[in-house]
C-alpha cells in the first residue's frame, strides 16, 4: 500500500496570468502558498486483475477505459498503472468547488502514489508537469497551471509562466517572523457556496484579450505583494493589494462574485480587515481576509454566521508518507 499526502493551496495575486490565453502573449505570474489541508490517496493492490476506485462513487471495473472518474482514469493511463489496482481518497475538505485548489492537488497526490507504486520517484516539477498535461491537454479543461505546481511543491511561492510554457518556481525570501507575521494576519472564511470553476474560467480566457491591462496590473500586484515580504515593512500593504486584486478580479467576467459574497465582504471590511478576496475561479468557496490582531476578534463576529478554518502554511508539496513493502 502506498499513502501520499498532498496540500491545497491558497493563491494571493496574479490569478488569470496563469491562463494559457495570457501567458502565451505575456509573462504571467502568481504569488501562492500551500496549506496545512490535505488530499490523501491510497494505492493498494488488489486481490484479482480488477480495478476499484473510490471517491464520493465507487467503481469496480475491468478495464482502465471504463472508469467514469476522467482525473484516475487519465492518471492511471499516464503512470501505465492500468489493472489489479485499489484506490481510495480522502480529503480535509471534502467539497469541491471551493478554491482551494483541491482537483489539482487530488491528480498531484494521486500521480505521486502511482509512481511510488511503481517504485518509482517522481519530481515535483514532473508531477505538476504531467498534472498540467491531463487537466488542460488531455481533458481539455480551461484552467490554469498554479494549483498543479503549488500542490507539488508546497511552500509560499512566486510561480511565473512564460509564453514557451516553462514555469519557474521560486520561493519567496523572507524571515521567518515575516512569514510567521503574514500568516496570523489571514483569515479564511467558507461561505457555504459551491460552483463550477470550468464556466468562469471559459468565460474569462475568452474575455482575456478584452482584460490584458487589468491582468497586467493583477500579476503587478503579486510583484508587489512579493516585494513587501522580502521588504519586511508596511505590511498592512498587503491588505490593500489584495483589495485592489479582488476589485479587478471581479472586472474580468460576470459571476466571479455574487451579491451575498459582496455582502459578507463588506461586513468584513466595516470590521477592520484591509483588503480580501474570494479564493479560486470565484463563484463560492472560500472567502480570505487580511486582517490585523487588534480587528480579529470584530471580523470575526462580522461573519459569524460562516464557518471559520483556521490554517497554517505548509512547507511541503506533495509526498509520500506510508510505503507498505
């Protein structure tokens, strides 16, 4: 049996730069981190010949084909493990359609464990490289390639995309009380709203030669925000660059924000915090806050009626924790 243990991710700034549809013509770029929420995968090998894969399903099938779920189907093609196969998952937060990231993190996750299961070692470049191949190559989803790479290789990361499709990964540098400092000043709220990141993100690459400025000035702002960490001062800038990157964010495409988020969000604003946005594609999910010590306690009365996760970054990407010989 193998166990592999993958992170979801929260993204700051520079969402969209990430799209095929920008990057191609600019340098794209976003400023990221992993979180201490996980998707875990099981691999084990199974009695007979057969494949069994569960999910939210389960699914018994003889021929790697004939699996419904298109994320292990293409994997187990991918890695060329195709029969006598058990695989099972679970997740720290199970719903998707939040914005955490969590589709990645699950393909990440579970090419990882099929290659261990293999015996076989596999890079997080090489992990978030076959990710990316199967979601936008292979099945055609318009999505982007931050929560691939993010997933595989954990930590609080500046990721750029460049029109010849390399990704460079570079941690930001910044001291441990900064890091430690940017962290405590998040808040993250789930609004109990899912959706479905693929109809925005359609809408917003086809828009994308319409938004190139505000792109442009979200990538800007990811560069910025990079820059106050390394910096070590005026932190609280932050708080206004995220403010200023959800405005814009919401300029992009109809739907990526709703009336009752734009409530809660100036409830929260009224409370104390500086500057926040809705994680992911937008729609639902999960609502992030900067917010300074003295103003937690009020923002948090402010959105009492939304559950509160409370959450660390996480060093690691992906990785395998349990190895059955």
């Amino acid at each position: 049996m193998i166990i592999s243990r993958t992170p979801m991710r929260i993204s700051f700034a520079g969402g969209g730069t990430d799209l095929r549809a920008f990057y191609s013509r600019y340098e794209g770029a976003v400023v990221s981190t992993a979180i201490n929420k996980y998707v875990y995968i099981t691999v084990n090998r199974a009695f007979d010949h057969c494949i069994r894969v569960s999910y939210s399903k389960t699914e018994i099938v003889d021929c790697v084909d004939e699996i419904k779920h298109n994320l292990i189907r293409e994997a187990m093609k991918f890695s060329d493990v195709t029969e006598g196969v058990e695989i099972t998952s679970i997740a720290d937060i199970p719903a998707k359609g939040t914005g955490l990231g969590s589709s990645s993190s699950y393909l990440v996750g579970l090419l990882n464990a099929l290659y261990a299961y293999k015996g076989q070692f596999q890079s997080p470049k090489k992990l978030a490289e076959g990710a990316c191949e199967i979601e936008i190559e292979i099945l055609g989803e318009p999505i982007g390639k931050q929560d691939q790479y993010i997933a595989a290789y954990g930590g609080l990361q500046y990721i750029q995309f460049n029109p010849d499709e390399s990704v460079y990964v570079d941690p930001v540098i910044c001291f441990k009380d900064t890091k430690t400092a940017f962290q405590n000043n998040l808040m993250l709220f789930y609004t109990n709203i899912t959706r479905n990141a693929s109809s925005i993100l359609k809408k917003q690459q086809k828009k994308t030669a319409d938004k190139l400025d505000a792109l442009k000035r979200m990538k800007g702002i990811g560069d910025e925000i990079n820059d106050v960490l390394r910096a070590n001062r005026d932190m609280s800038r932050i708080g206004n660059l995220l403010d200023e990157n959800w405005r814009l964010k919401k300029s992009l495409v109809e739907g990526i924000s709703l009336d009752v988020i734009d409530s809660y969000y100036g409830k929260a604003i009224a409370a104390g915090a500086l500057g926040g946005k809705l994680l992911g594609a937008g729609g639902g999910g999960f609502l992030l806050f900067y917010v300074e010590a003295q103003n937690r306690e009020s923002v948090r009365r402010a959105l009492s009626d939304l559950g509160m996760v409370e959450f660390e970054f996480e060093p690691q990407g992906s990785k395998i924790i349990y190895i059955e010989e």
